[in-house]
C-alpha cells in the first residue's frame, strides 16, 4: 500500500487512512498529552501533520526492515515530535507580573495568566499527568479533593504536584527568575 501511496495513488491513500487513521489519532492524543480533556483542533492538525509525513516518506518504505505499521509508527512519532519541538521553541520567556510566592488571589491571577500564555507550547514540556491535573484545577475549578477523588491520589499529593507543575512552568517562562 505505501509503494502505491509513493505514487500518488488516491485509492492507495484512502486505504491508508482507513487502516491506520486510529493509529495515528491515537498517537497524536498522546503527543498532546490531554488524558482528561483534550483540544480536538490540535490533535487534528496533528494528525493532519503525520499524514502528509507519511505520504512524504511513503517511498522510503522497505518491507525487509519492518512491517507497514512499524513504519507509519516510526514516522508519525518523529513527525508529532517535530512538531513539539517546534512548539517549545516559540515559548515566551516573558515574566509574569504576579508575585507567584503570594499565596491567595495572586496565586490564582498566576494561574490565569500562565494559562492564557500560549497555553500548549507551554504546556508542552510539562508531564502530561501533571498538567492533566493543572487543567482540572484551573480550567474546570475542581478542587484538590475533588481531583483526588477522580484521579485516585491523596489531596496532599494533588496539591503538591500543582505547586510543582506551576514551578516547572515558573522555570520554563523565566529561567532567572526560578533561579533567583
């Protein structure tokens, strides 16, 4: 099938998408790393991505050295990861204007604010559990026990991962001021 897609074949198109089209939203989904909630237009820009890469690659296929999926795999990872690396090179390096270290309602503007910053580059560096919780926290509001309760972890743990996701982020958009 690849050897035909190399050709430009549409039904040989047609037919790698109706086979590997899971494979390769699965992929993406992970690349983007929202297990709770994830932003559907990314995966398909994503997946849309891997797709044309494979179309692209598809004459560099040998059935000696692998089987079809393997390959498809292999590109798509490279590609999702290309794309990542991409992301996270355009992350802002501007401070915030909020005192982090303040507990309370600054606390939360930080939040607000580290989320409105071009929220999946910055993000994208970040655990995916890890910002899996930070969206439930800010985005839907739960509260540590409510995310404890969902994800199965102590609230003392659901607090301290968050506070440590929000340094990560802290680190990653202002290496000076972490380190100060």
């Amino acid at each position: 099938m690849l050897a035909e897609m190399a050709k430009n074949d549409p039904r040989a198109v047609q037919e790698f998408l109706d086979r590997y089209s899971d494979l390769v939203k699965f992929l993406a989904r992970r690349s983007i790393g929202f297990r709770f909630n994830f932003n559907s237009a990314d995966v398909d820009d994503a997946v849309q991505d891997a797709c044309i890469a494979v179309w692209r690659a598809a004459s560099r296929f040998d059935p000696r050295l692998g089987s079809e999926k393997a390959f498809v795999a292999m590109v798509v990872r490279r590609r999702l990861i290309d794309r990542q690396r991409r992301r996270a090179s355009r992350i802002s390096t501007q401070a915030f204007e909020v005192d982090p270290e303040d507990r309370g309602a600054s606390r939360e503007a930080f939040i607000d604010q580290a989320l409105d910053l071009s929220t999946s580059a910055v993000l994208s560096g970040i655990d995916p559990q890890h910002r899996a919780l930070l969206e439930m926290r800010v985005v839907h509001g739960q509260s540590n026990r409510q995310i404890a309760k969902i994800t199965g972890m102590k609230p003392n743990k659901v607090r301290t991962t968050i506070d440590r996701t929000l340094a990560q982020l802290r680190e990653k958009l202002d290496p000076d001021s972490a380190a100060a």
